[in-house]
C-alpha cells in the first residue's frame, strides 16, 4: 500500500511544520529523480517512484535526529498509516551494503529492529532507485554522486564503510544507466548548473 501524491505531499508539510529544514525540499527532489528514472525503464512504475521518494526521509518528522532514528520512526509511522511501500524504502533508503552493513551486534532496540528487518530483505529496483537517487538529490537540485559525498562527509564526518557505500551508489548507478539507456544526469533537471553551486552547509536554527 502506498499513499497518493496528494497524501506524500501532504505528509510532507505537516512534517515541515514539525522540524523544518533543508530535508523537505531535498525529499520532494528525491521524489522528482526517482519519477524521471524510473519513466525511462518500462517495468517500473514512476508515480510509485515519485512516491516512495517524497516520503524517504518523512521520520525526520520527529525532529533532528540520528540515522537510525529517522529511519526507524519513517517505518513506524508508514506502517501505522498503512503504507508498507514506503515503510520499506524508509528502512532500505540509508543501508546501500544492505546486510553487509550489520557485521556487529547493535545496542540500541532501534539497531536491532532495522538490522533484524534489513539482514531478512532483498532489494528491489525501488530500494536501489531510492538510495541512488538519495545521493543525487539536495534541496537546492541535482548534484553529481562526488559532490554529494563530499556534501554529506562535510556535515557528519566520515565513517568507515562509508567509502564502500560510495561504490555501491556508483554501481547503481551504472545499472540504472544500463537500464535507461543513458545517463543518469540526464534526466535530472538544471544539474549542470546546480552542481556547481556551493551553499554553506545548512545548521539548524539556535532557539
Ligand atoms: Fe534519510
């Protein structure tokens, strides 16, 4: 089950009244790579692409928080709701090793229900759409996957196995390739112009 559009959009505004910031126009252009994408591959259906994407990141609803958090709360939230499409794209969309991800015992209840669910799936085209397209999307547009690496490891550091997560997006990116036909970027809009671009990184507001 999956929400509709009106529904993904609506989601994401009470969200933003919630915890605004950048994470809202960066899910809605999550939403718009993974539509153009998935409209190239005849097997795929793009408005489940476009939905799953404007809804990947919607466990930020509860606030800044840590990765497993977000995705975490994202999952509980959906499957409340019903939606247990967009359930699985919010636990998949942050794991691109998948299982390979879990070689330890995690600590938290949280961990331990995300590992136990991700260690039990196997990705779909959906998943993999979500994670490339997580890492080609900003708030302001399109980036090239280098630059949004650096972006990210800007913001949070970097961590090991992060390299690896680099390799799995540029696999997944040459199989989507292979699939449409072309490249990637050229089905994301403005992307030449917006990858050049360099904001300050976005903090959140002091209260
Ligand atoms: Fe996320």
């Amino acid at each position: 089950m999956l929400p509709t559009i009106e529904e993904a959009m609506h989601e994401l505004e009470l969200a933003e009244k919630l915890n605004p910031g950048p994470w809202i126009k960066h899910s809605i252009n999550v939403g718009i790579a993974a539509r153009n994408i998935a409209e190239k591959i005849p097997e795929m259906d793009s408005q489940k692409a476009y939905i799953v994407g404007i809804m990947h990141d919607i466990g930020r609803r509860v606030g800044i928080v840590d990765i497993p958090t977000h995705v975490y709360e994202g999952y509980k939230y959906c499957m409340q709701k019903g939606w247990d499409e967009t359930a699985r794209i919010c636990m998949t969309h942050s794991y691109l090793r998948m299982k390979e991800e879990f070689g330890y015992e995690p600590v938290t209840e949280t961990e331990k229900a995300i590992k136990n669910y991700i260690v039990n799936c196997e990705p779909d085209d959906y998943d993999r759409l979500i994670q490339l397209c997580d890492s080609l999307a900003v708030d302001y547009g399109f980036v090239i996957l280098e630059k949004r690496f650096v972006d990210v490891t800007r913001r949070y550091g970097i961590m090991e196995g992060y390299i690896k997560g680099w390799e799995v997006a540029f696999g997944i990116k040459e199989y989507f390739e292979q699939k449409t036909g072309c490249s990637v970027y050229n089905l994301l809009p403005d992307i030449g112009r917006t990858t050049l671009l360099t904001p300050k990184p976005w903090k959140p507001p002091v209260k």
